[in-house]
C-alpha cells in the first residue's frame, strides 16, 4: 500500500504540475522570431538528455551540504533542508525533477496543437469583445481538447513508469517514501529474485494505467459531446 500511494503520489503531481506549466510555456513560446527558437530548444534539450546524466548532477544539487539548492537557501537566509534524506523533502524533490524533465516534450505537444488552431477563430472572439483569458477559455481550450488528453495519458503513463531517478538517487528510501511500483517490481525480481510477485506487481500496474486511460478517455468523450 505504501509503494502504490507513492506511485500515485508521485504521478498525480508530476501530471498536475506539469500539464498547466507545459500550456503556460507553450503560449510564451508560440511567437516567431529566433529567440523563441532558442528557447524551445532550451527548454527541449532536458527531453533528450540522459536521465542517468540527469540524475547524477540533480542528486549533486540536493546535496545538503555542497548542493545548489541549499546554497541559494543560505544565501536568502532559509534553512539547510535534507532534500533526499528526509521523509519530507525525498519526494517533492523527485517530484520537482520528473517535471523539469519531461515538461518540454508536452510544451511541444501544446505547440503543435496551437499552430493549428485557426486565426480566425480567434478575429472573431475579439469582435465580440473577448479578452485574453475569455478567448484562452473558449477558443485555446476547447480547440487543444484532443492534444489535451493526448498529453494528460501519456504524462500519466510516463510517471507511473519512473524507475530511473528512484534507482539512482533514493533507492526507494528514506523508510520507504520514495520507493515506486516499478522499482518495487525491480528489486522483488531481480534482487529478491521472487519473480511471481514481481509479476504480480507488473500486472497490478497494468491495471491502473489501464483504469486510469480508460477514465480519461470516457472524460474526454463526455467533454467533446458537451461541445459539441
């Protein structure tokens, strides 16, 4: 029960974290001109990097005594936090890593399915006399709804399945806060080297991504019904 709570812990933030951030970046981002080129490549360029390489120089900057975090706190007068020693801090910081990583890839996502939307669409709601935020409400949102649920099912898949970072950096610790289904189902077949409940556990995740793909497609099919 504690390793499915952390998985759901772990996946719900990273979805709800990273979805409103990859949107908010991908509307900054959709201007022309080369500097927004940089940027979209900066902000790629964790996508297709190493999540070894990525978990080493991050497990480098929680360091609670040499670590950047920390010093950026002792340098506005904060606290020295045990990031991946402490029961507190072990998952928000794996947490704030896993969206860093992969909120590039949805940034894209989102910005393929905004250089699709009409411009029309929006000369329109301007007519009428729309804002920003109304014309974000009714134009942007409904016309991403399919790139919306693509990113929503593949964010969710992609947290359920971390291994690496956990591996790397916690090895599921401290007492457990950080360990994972599929770091679980790791050490259960290949250090326990009990293969029918590694099995198990495979299975068991199956079933929740399953049910939760599955869940948000009916959302989706509900929303686009409504409309339409």
């Amino acid at each position: 029960w504690q390793v499915m709570g952390n998985s759901f812990y772990y996946a719900l933030a990273v979805v709800f974290l990273e979805i409103p951030l990859a949107l908010g970046l991908a509307i900054a981002m959709n201007q022309p001109g080369w500097l927004t080129k940089v940027f979209r490549t900066i902000y790629f360029l964790p996508v297709v990097t190493s999540m070894v390489a990525i978990a080493l120089v991050w497990n480098w900057m929680y360091d609670p005594q040499v670590g950047l975090f920390n010093g950026i706190l002792s340098f506005v007068g904060g606290p020295k936090v045990e990031w991946l020693y402490s029961t507190l801090w072990a998952m928000p910081a794996l947490i704030l890593m896993g969206v860093w990583k992969n909120v590039g890839y949805s940034m894209i996502l989102f910005l393929a399915g905004l250089q699709t939307i009409p411009e029309e669409l929006y000369e329109a709601a301007s007519l009428d006399g729309a804002n920003r935020w109304q014309q974000f409400l009714n134009v942007t949102l409904p016309q991403l709804g399919p790139t919306l649920f693509f990113v929503s099912v593949m964010s969710t898949i992609t947290a359920f399945q971390v291994f690496d970072p956990v591996y790397i950096m916690t090895q599921g610790e401290p007492a457990g806060t950080t360990n994972v289904a599929v770091y679980w189902l790791y050490q259960n077949a290949f250090e326990l080297f009990n293969v029918g409940r590694a099995s198990a556990i495979a299975y068991l995740l199956f079933g929740v991504i399953l049910t939760l793909t599955l869940i948000q497609w009916s959302l989706r099919k509900r929303w686009i019904d409504q409309e339409s």
